[in-house]
C-alpha cells in the first residue's frame, strides 16, 4: 500500500520540473490527481497543455490516475474546474499543492510594471485561485479529522532577499504569510498549510545569470527535482497534522525546518517617545554588542 492510497490531489505546474516530480511520486503512492500546468514559457508568456497531458498520459500508462488541464492558474475560472474536476472525478480532494510560477528577473531600478504584475500575479493569484474554492469545499465537510492539506511554495529568494528578484522574493515571501494565516484559519476545519522553499536544477533556475549548477554535472543529478517530491509527498500523508503552519526547506539530499518569525527583544518608553532616549535604547538592547554578535550581523545579507 501507498502513503496516499485513496487520497486525491490537485498539483499546480504538474507538466515539468518540481511539479511533474511530485506528481510522478503522488502517482506511486496511490494517490488519484488533477493535474495543472498553462505550459508557459519560464515568463509566463504562452501555453501548451502538452507537458500536463503528457505526465497524465505517463501516470495512467503505468496504472495511476490522472486527469490533466492546461488553464492558466492565475485566472480563478481555473482553480474552481480543477476542484469541480477532482470531486466529479473521484468523488472529493484532500489535497492541494501550489507549485506553478514563472520569473521575470530584474534588479528593482529596472523592473517594469507589467513584470512586477505578472509575477505577483501568478504566484499569489495563483495560490488563490485554488486554495478559496479547496477551503469552501473543505469547510462544508466539518470533519475536523480530514487530514486536508495545503502545500505552498516559496523560495529562498523571499527568505534570504534575493537582490535581482525582488518581484518573485515579494510574492513568495507572500506566499508564507498566506500560509501562516491558512494554518491559524483553517485547522479546525481539518485543514494543515506548509510553505517548501525548494532548491532544485529546473528550467526556472537556469533562466538565472551566472547559474552555478549548469557548469557541475553532479551537482545537477544531487539537484533534481526528484528530491523535492518525498518531503511534499510525506506532507500531504495522514500524519503531518503536527507541522502545519511551517516552511520548511529541500534541496538535494537535505531538509530543512525554517524558524517562524519571533520578537527577539523589545524596548518601551513611559510615554511618548524621545528622538535620543529611543537611539540610545535601540543602539543599546537591540544592537549587535548587546548580544554578542559581529556588526556584520545587521548588514543585509546577500545569497552567493
């Protein structure tokens, strides 16, 4: 038997990468999938619901179930017909996972308007637009024992702040918020919500200037897709209902439970503050001498 034997599940940007990994993986664990992918160009630009129908096409062949559908994501129209299809299909969902995105590089001073809206659009946008009808439709199961699960994606490039990213770095730190409040909202509904910041050799990362990846063969294999799928597929099991509302990382052979934002120190006045009472407070009880850290630790840090 399968980790996911009777469950069923809709995957966002199924037809390549992360996507069609975790597909493949959910398929060989029994899982019954919807499966979605525009099949755009990495910018978003295009589509082509071959790669999507290809990967259906593949998972039935060999025994599984899947029914592909090339709509773009972005667009709510989409996210209602794959959980129409899911439930029409094979009579309900207990799963969604959100990885379809696209990148539009540019440093900020260079980033037109129209790049800031796709990419904003297509990750944030496109996590609504499944996610509102997945939530009605659990909701109106009241089984707080559902095991239902939200598996978004981030990335390091929101973590870590990447400098030429700051469209994608904004929707994808995005992405943990919504997370965050999907966990607090939806739990006693039966619903869990995790972010996977991944780190994988895809055609989005090689898109990127100065890819270090493509130049090392091995690091490429290390580097697959294939290793984001078994924390994904382990999360959308039965018995991850304890880690909801956490992002975690995976890259390689590696994962990684990344902390929630915590208050690591306050100051307070009186009453209302002084301009050099307040200086002196934060230079003193939040800065780096009075907890032992380098100054370099305040800088911002810039992922090689």
């Amino acid at each position: 038997m399968g980790t996911l034997d009777g469950r069923v599940a809709i995957i966002t940007g199924a037809g390549r990468g992360i996507g069609a990994s975790i597909s493949r993986m959910f398929a060989a664990e029994g899982a019954k999938l919807v499966l979605n992918d525009l099949g755009s160009k990495e910018d978003g630009t295009g589509g082509d619901i071959g790669p999507a129908t290809d990967i259906a096409k593949e998972i039935n062949a060999a025994g599984g179930a899947a029914v592909a559908d090339g709509g773009d994501i972005a667009d709510t129209d989409t996210g209602k017909r794959l959980v129409a299809t899911a439930v029409e299909t094979y009579g309900k969902l207990d799963i969604v996972v959100n990885v379809a995105g696209i990148l539009r590089d540019r440093m900020i001073f260079n980033l037109a308007e129209e790049d800031w809206d796709a990419v904003i659009r297509v990750h944030l946008r496109g996590h609504y637009s499944t996610i509102r009808p997945a939530t009605e439709y659990w909701r109106a199961q009241r089984n707080p024992d559902g095991h239902f699960r939200i598996i978004n994606f981030t990335s390091d490039s929101a973590l870590q702040g990447s400098p030429g990213q700051p469209n994608y770095a904004a929707a994808k730190l995005g992405i943990i918020g919504l997370t965050y409040s999907l966990a607090n909202a939806m739990a006693r509904y039966g619903v869990t919500a995790n972010a996977i910041a991944p780190g994988a050799a895809t055609r989005l990362v090689a898109t990127m200037p100065d890819d270090k990846l493509a130049a090392d063969p091995d690091v490429m294999n290390d580097m697959s897709p294939d290793n984001i799928a078994p924390i994904v597929t382990y999360l959308a099991g039965t018995e991850s209902d304890w880690i909801s509302g956490r992002t975690l990382g995976a890259a390689g052979y590696e994962v990684k439970l990344w902390n929630n934002p915590d208050v690591i120190e306050t100051i307070s006045s009186d009453g209302p503050w002084d301009l050099k009472d307040l200086a002196n407070k934060v230079e003193t009880q939040f800065g780096p001498k009075a907890h032992g850290l380098h100054p370099s630790i305040f800088t911002a840090q810039v992922p090689k």
